[in-house]
C-alpha cells in the first residue's frame, strides 16, 4: 500500500487554526466529503465515536483520527495541517498541528491496520513533520507526504 494510493491532492489542506476538536472533526469531514464521496455527517459521526474510545493524538504534534464508515468500498485519507497547533490530549501532553485521517470500510480489517501502520511511520519521521510544518501550499504538502514513502522504498 502506498500513501498515493489512499491520499488524493483534493484531500489536502492547511488552515489557519481550529476552535476545538469537534471543529477539526468537522473540517476533515467537509474534506472526506469534497475529496471521496463520504457524506459528511456519517464521517463526522464515526470520528467523534472513534475518539471517544480515547484519543489518536500520537505525540510530537501529530495524530491520526481514524474511523470505519460504512457502505466506503476501500480505504481513504484526508491531511490537514493547521497552522495553530490545537490541544487534542495527545500522549505527550503537547498541541497537535499535523492531522492524517483515515477512513476505512466496515469490513477493512488488514487493509485498515496496513494503512495506520504506514502512515503512522511516514509521521513518525521528524524530517517529514519539519517540511510539514514549513509548507501551507497543498501540492507541496501531498508531495511531501507521498514522496517520503517513495524515498524509502527505493
């Protein structure tokens, strides 16, 4: 699995900053719809209740929401970079400014763990977070992200 192959350009964005969690769940849902299809309120939904279990915030500023949705045919994902970090009771204690997303059918079990397990290592590189942080333009940024696994695999 690459992260081309579930992270389109429409489904990038960088704003300014978010009021709170719900917000944020609201901005990546409006994303989720424009980009894949997923009808806002039941990605909007799913996020809340998978939250809810306990936080996806990772540490160092990342953290990665994910739901399963139901009547979605593969896996999908949304990033969304915010300019003022937002507090989201990550592990660390510490704000979150880098959000990756995923989306997954009901029935996606593996393909569900696979793609967390790629994105999380593609967040946990610091040199891929630094040039995050340093871009607002969306090309750059879903170049970065797809570039980055590409690198490795080579």
């Amino acid at each position: 699995m690459q992260i081309s192959e579930i992270l389109t350009q429409s489904a990038v964005k960088a704003v300014s900053s978010v009021t709170s969690k719900k917000r944020l769940f609201q901005e990546i849902s409006e994303i989720a719809h424009s980009a894949h299809g997923i009808p806002t309120g039941v990605s909007l939904e799913a996020l809340l209740e998978r939250e809810s279990l306990g936080p996806t915030g990772v540490g160092h500023g990342v953290a990665l929401p994910h739901a399963r949705v139901k009547d979605l045919d593969r896996v999908v994902a949304v990033f969304l970079r915010v300019e003022r970090p937002l507090d989201f009771d990550a592990a660390d204690r510490h704000p979150v400014d880098l959000f990756f997303a995923l989306f997954a059918p009901e029935s996606a079990g593996v393909d569900h763990l696979k793609a967390l397990a790629l994105v999380a290592r593609t967040m946990r590189n610091n040199d891929v977070c630094t040039k995050l942080r340093a871009n607002t333009d969306p090309t750059s940024l879903h170049a970065i992200l797809t570039e980055a696994q590409e690198s490795k695999a080579a």
